[in-house]
C-alpha cells in the first residue's frame, strides 16, 4: 500500500478540498483583507476571516455588504458604487482563482493517500463549497483530478455543508448507502453534518483551524494528518 496513514474499512470517500486535499486555507485566511484591500478599505477587523469561514462566497460577499456598506464611500473612492453581492462575490473568485490556478500546493501525503485508496479499488469524489469551475482548475493543476468519479460544489448547488445533502447526493450517485461511505471534513459543522446523516466520518487536520482539532477529533470516527 502506498501510504501507511489510517484508513478507513469503506469502499467509498466523499473528500472535501479545501483544508483536507489542499493547503488553501492560509490563502482563504488572508483573502478578506485582500479583497478589501484591493477595493480601497483599510479598517479591516481582525475576525472577518472566521465570521467567514463556514460561508459559501456569495454568503461571504453578503457579510462583506452588510460590516462595509458604510466603509466603501470613506476609502477614497466614493465616486465608484457599491459593488452588489454579485459583485463581489465575482472579485473574490477571482482572487482565489489566481492562487488555484498558480500557488496553492496539495497537502503533504495525499497523492499517497489516494493511490492508497485506489489500490483498494475505492471509489472517490468530492464535495467543496468551492464552485465547481475552480474545484477543477485546481485539482486539475495539481493533477489529481482523475482520481474522483465526480465532483459536487455546494456554491454551484446553491446549498451548504450545515446539512447532509451534498453527501447525500454523493451518495445517491454511487447507489451505495451512506454507512459505507468515508466522509473527510477539516471543517466541525461539515463532519457533524456527515455525522447525522449516518456517514462514517474522518477528521483532517489543518493547521488554521487548529483550535478546533481536539473537537474533530472526539467528534470523528477516524482522525488523519495528510500535512
């Protein structure tokens, strides 16, 4: 086998992207302030990136809205309007195109670990809050996009991790029943989902969220570093 990280006894894995396949989430960290920047504010306030952190984009872009709507006119550029939802929620894909696109590195083992499930004969997909075009571009860069049957964007599906739909549909995809299937989640709400929807459940550890990895830990059925 090619990696000697645990694994689960399951024929099937739904692998989230971001802080589980890819060391993205330092770049997610810093992309409010770099999205704000960019747009001439400067009084950012140093949470913005955890009241962030479970949304999709464009609920990301409505935050945005609501803590800067009156930030816009006093950074020096009060003649341009104040981008809408759509708006911004294109700005910051953009941005985190770039660094898919360019710099975001996979983490450590997970090649590895991938091989190691497709030797098994397992069968994998993913499902990201990530929109799908840029779930793409990205695994595609780091060429491991033809390990996965599919890949499901909750951003594309207009629906979120805080329920267990996405692994749900991944599931009803394979026809297979959701107590055979691994569910790999850095995020705490997204394995809790998993977990209530009878899903076997494995806890990545990322390093940005490091405050919440003894909880995933409990919480789990498996816990693994891939970085």
């Amino acid at each position: 086998m090619s990696s000697n990280i645990a694994m689960p006894d399951k024929s099937y894995a739904i692998f989230d992207m971001d802080g589980t396949l890819i060391d993205s989430m330092p770049y997610w960290a810093q992309l409010p302030e770099e999205y704000l920047r960019s747009m001439g504010i400067k009084n950012i306030p140093p949470n913005l990136f955890e009241k962030i952190s479970t949304q999709t984009a464009t609920e990301a872009a409505q935050t945005f809205l609501d803590h800067f709507s009156t930030e816009f006119p006093e950074s020096g550029i009060a003649e341009t309007p104040l981008p809408d939802a759509k708006t911004i929620t294109e700005g910051i894909n953009a941005l985190m195109a770039h660094h898919y696109a360019e710099d975001i590195p996979l983490k450590a083992h997970v090649v590895s670990y991938l091989d190691a499930w497709k030797e098994k004969g397992g069968r994998l997909c993913v499902a990201s809050a990530t929109a799908e075009p840029l779930i793409r571009l990205c695994l595609g860069r780091l060429d491991i996009l033809s390990y996965f049957d599919f890949v499901l964007s909750t951003e594309t599906l207009g629906i979120h991790k805080r329920d267990d739909r996405v692994f749900q549909m991944a599931a009803s995809k394979w026809g297979e029943l959701p107590g055979n299937i691994a569910v790999y989640e850095d995020s705490l709400f997204a394995l809790r989902s998993a977990n209530s929807g009878g899903f076997y459940t494995v806890a990545v550890h990322d390093r940005v969220q490091e405050s919440y990895w003894p909880t995933l830990q409990e919480e789990a059925n498996l816990a693994i570093y891939l970085d």
